[in-house]
C-alpha cells in the first residue's frame, strides 16, 4: 500500500487475523480495559475478512509488524455519505517517535479522501495526552457538544424488554 523508508503499511488479510487480535490485546492492555477483550481469532476471520464488517492495515518497520489501524465506514444522514470510523491506531511502545503512528494515520485519512468520505471519526479516552495532543497536530476537534452512548451485551437484550 505504501512505503517510507524502512516502514510499510499494507492491507491485512485473512491470514493476519492472530496478528490483529494481538495487536488488539496490546491497545487493550494499554487502554487498561484488558479484560474487556473476548475477540477470537474466529470471530475476526469471520466479522472483519468474511463479512467485511471492518478493514485493517498493518504497518511493519523492517519486515516486522509494529502497528496497526482498524475502521470502518459509517453514514451520516445530515450529509449523505459515508465517514470512516477510526477503532483503533496503535503502535508498539517501542516503536513510538518514528512517526509510523502519523503515516497510518494519514493512510486511513487517504482511504477516507479516495472513497469521497467527508468525515473521519474516532473516539480516544479522556486521559491519553499523548494521542490528544497527536490529535490536535492533525487538526482534529474534539466533538465536546456530543456523549457517547452503548447498550452492550444484556442491556440490548434488555432494551427490547422496555
């Protein structure tokens, strides 16, 4: 998909669904919410690869895989067209400065701009300076007029019984 210098991004496949799940218990563990993740291989071979539900790119500094990016398209009805949903961004610790957080970043953000998208959207919790800062640089605002709500698991179920 691209290269700079040492650092590649390309599209995951089937076969990369260990490496994502990976990478998804490393940002979970980071985020602190360890034991939030149930994801399996499985369900991402099924979910993201067969029903296409998700896409993600893997970028890899000198053959190695060291982060990664996982969206997926959403609509809004005010303008019409769809977005991209940003899940997740992260990159190993180790691997940090290098800039490879900003090209896969940017690398969603090009996605986004080809498919004519006219939002990229994404949440990040209250408390990582870091990725707010990263943020702002890019030119992102903070949508504070909005909260975030979820049914999740039972409550769903339990919705339907109101």
């Amino acid at each position: 998909m691209g290269a700079q210098g040492n650092f590649v991004i390309r599209k995951a496949e089937k076969k990369d669904a260990c490496l994502v799940l990976e990478f998804i218990r490393k940002i979970a563990e980071y985020e602190r919410m360890s034991r939030q993740v149930v994801a399996t291989r499985e369900l991402l071979e099924e979910f993201v690869f067969d029903r296409k539900a998700a896409e993600v790119l893997i970028g890899e500094a000198e053959g190695r895989p060291v982060g990664f990016a996982l969206y997926f398209e959403n609509f809004s009805t005010f303008l019409g067209r769809t977005g991209l949903h940003l899940e997740d961004l992260f990159v190993d610790p180790d691997q940090r400065g290098k800039g490879y957080g900003k090209q896969l970043f940017q690398a969603v953000a090009r996605i986004a701009a080809e498919r004519g998208c006219q939002r990229l959207e994404w949440a990040c919790l209250n408390w990582n300076q870091p990725s707010i800062d990263f943020y702002h640089y890019m030119g992102a605002v903070p949508l504070e007029e909005w909260t975030t709500f979820r049914l999740a698991g039972g409550a769903i179920e339990a919705a339907l019984e109101k």
